[in-house]
C-alpha cells in the first residue's frame, strides 16, 4: 500500500482505483485485465510494484500476461513493473531479470545500488538521477537498447 499512498501524495489530483485479486497467478492476470479493459474508470497508467524472476514464471504464464499487456499498449495504456530488488539476482541464484517488467509491452521502473563487503551486500540504496541497466538482457532487448544508442533507426 505505500506504494498507492506515495502516488496519492506526489499526484493528490490524480484518481486512484486498487485492483484486488488472489495471490495467484490466474488472480494476478484477472486483476490486469480487469484493469486494462475497465470501462468505468479508464486507465491510462497501470503501476504493478510486484514481479519476481523470470525463472520463476512458466512460459504459459509469461505468454497469458505479455498477450495482456500486449492489449493494454493497444489501447494506450501504459503498465509500469518494478524492476527487481537485491540486485541481478532479484533472490534468486545467478543473474535475472524480474518479470513482467521483462515483457516487451512493460515499462520497467527502478533501480538500485548495491555495497558489498566479503561478497555480501551489506546496503542498498534506491539509484538517483543515473543511467543503470542489468544484465541478462533479452536479444531484443540489447538491439534496442544498441539501436537507441547508436542513434540508428
């Protein structure tokens, strides 16, 4: 909810709506979807502040909700996904990438900086006004991220 309430107070203008669901992945996709085509209160923005490694995810899954946010940048609505805590590892062994802000439709939002001592991080910090990126990118990722660069079209 501080989330919601840190929107609330940098945004007082803004209408809010909370989407529930079960913490599952189905209750999870229905309350997107639910969101994405609502009729009555029209977002423009979906902020989804949960996600976690992609290896944690099945493809069905990871398909059923890409094809949901696919609707939602249709329609013109903009879906903003935490990027992941604890650094590339997001609690996971090895390097990864949190999902659904890996879904080629998603907005992927934050970042942060780690201090380590021994191999053990031992603060993390909320990155500001810096440019970061992780690794473990997806190919199309990389080729966009390449062509942006590279100023090519």
């Amino acid at each position: 909810m501080l989330d919601i309430e840190v929107a609330g107070a940098i945004a007082p203008a803004a209408q809010i709506v909370v989407y529930f669901a079960p913490n599952t992945d189905q209750g999870f996709l229905d309350a997107i979807t639910t969101a994405i085509h609502d009729t009555v209160n029209k977002p423009s923005v979906i902020s989804i502040s949960w996600g976690g490694p992609e290896a944690s995810w099945t493809p069905q899954s990871m398909t059923a909700y890409d094809q949901a946010f696919q609707d939602a940048a249709t329609m013109g609505v903009t879906v903003c996904a935490a990027s992941g805590d604890n650094g590339s590892s997001d609690g996971a062994s090895g390097d990864n990438v949190d999902f659904p802000a890996s879904s080629p439709y998603v907005l992927s939002c934050g970042g942060t900086s780690l201090h380590a001592t021994a191999n053990a991080i031992t603060s993390e910090m909320v990155v500001e006004r810096r440019r970061s990126g992780w690794r473990g990118r997806r190919r199309y990722q990389q080729f966009l991220c390449d062509t942006a660069l590279s100023g090519r079209t």
